[in-house]
C-alpha cells in the first residue's frame, strides 16, 4: 500500500504539471519592442529560464507593419521573457512545447497544447481574438466561435468573463487605465502524436494585450 506521503506527492506532481500546462503567453510593449512573457498575468506571475520558460521552444513571430506586410523575426529569450524588436503588431504563435502527463493512480487524458499571444490588430492567428472598439471577435481557422468564453484580465487580479454571440463577438468595458489581457480557450477533440508521445485532444489558448 502506498503511504500518504507518497500518495500527496503524486497528487502535487500532477497539480503542478497541470498548472504549468494552463498558464499563457502575452505581450507587453509597444511599436519598437516587446517581451513576451509565460506564465499568469493577473498574478504577476512570469516563468523563468532556466525554468519553466524553456518550454516554450522557439515561438514563431511574426510582425506586421502599417501597410498589412507580414515579417518572420526571431525573439531572443532573457531570464524571464523573450525580447522582440519592431511591430505595431506582434503575433505569436508556440506549437513545441513538450506535451505533459498527469501522474498519479487516475492520470488525465493526455493533452497537447498550442500558445498564441498577439499586440496590434493586422494579420491573424488560428485561434485569436480581434479587437474593435469596445467589442472583441474571437475565432478559430477564420471562423467565429459562438457561444465561447473570453476572460478580461488586469495587472491587479482583476478578471471579468464575457461570452460571445453567434458572431463571436463581445462587447466589453474596463474599470481604469492600464494594460489588459484577453484570454480565451479552445480544445478539438484530435487525437495524434508529437515527439514520440500520444494525445487525445489539443487545447489552443491565445491572448490579446491592449491598453485602455
């Protein structure tokens, strides 16, 4: 029989690997530069390297200028970010990061996770949030995703859920000046193989950072 000791620790295991697993990108930056950051915005909480922001394996940028021009450009990784140059509008998208098992006796089905992070309002991401206004669009492969859940997130904690129509369109307002998050969340039911290890689903979380 296992001891409880062992027991708890195969339970924290999986709760962090799990944790890890829900945490996202976003930007913070301007038309010159901006850091790319991994972990939980609304607790300030930003994964290091080494540490857990090495599992973000060479994120895919692209930046996109005035005129619509797309550019592929490399983010250099710091201690707690990755570093871009140059894009009014920034888009991210991170498609390597190794796939995670729960352990424990009833571990959960596994799962691979695709991260998109976006700044600005040009190009588009497979799953991605668009902004005009005061109204949010959220999409997967170009189409609206109806009856989906947008998260607001502030620097401070502060979050408030919206839930899109039959466009897949929100409106939204923000209590006081700063820079916000938008987060959403989309699982298909694909199973396949990356790296040498099977899933059954894939989770696709994108973030939209905007300032009020």
């Amino acid at each position: 029989m296992k001891s409880t000791l062992t027991i708890l620790a195969a339970a924290m295991s999986s709760m962090l690997s799990l944790s890890a697993a829900a945490h996202m990108l976003w930007l913070e930056g301007d038309a010159t530069a901006s850091k790319l950051y991994f972990g939980e915005y609304g607790e300030n909480l930003r994964e290091t390297s080494p540490g857990k922001l090495d599992n973000i394996v060479t994120p895919m940028i692209t930046i996109v200028d005035a005129a619509g021009a797309e550019k592929s450009v490399t983010a250099n990784r710091s201690s707690n970010y990755y570093a871009i140059s140059g894009g009014a509008t920034v888009l991210v998208q991170a498609l390597k990061q190794p796939i995670r098992t729960s352990q424990g006796d009833k571990p959960a089905p596994v799962q691979r996770g695709f991260l998109y992070a976006r700044q600005g309002k040009g190009g588009s991401l497979p799953l991605d949030i668009q902004q005009n206004a005061n109204k949010l669009r959220l999409s997967f492969m170009g189409k609206p995703l109806a009856k989906a859940e947008i998260v607001l997130v502030a620097p401070n904690g502060w979050e408030k859920p919206l839930h899109t129509d039959e466009n897949g369109e929100t409106n939204y307002s923000l209590p006081e000046p700063g820079l916000y998050v938008a987060e959403a969340k989309h699982k298909e039911n694909h199973p396949g193989a990356f790296e040498g290890k099977a899933y059954s689903s894939e989770n696709h979380t994108v973030t939209l950072s905007f300032s009020k």
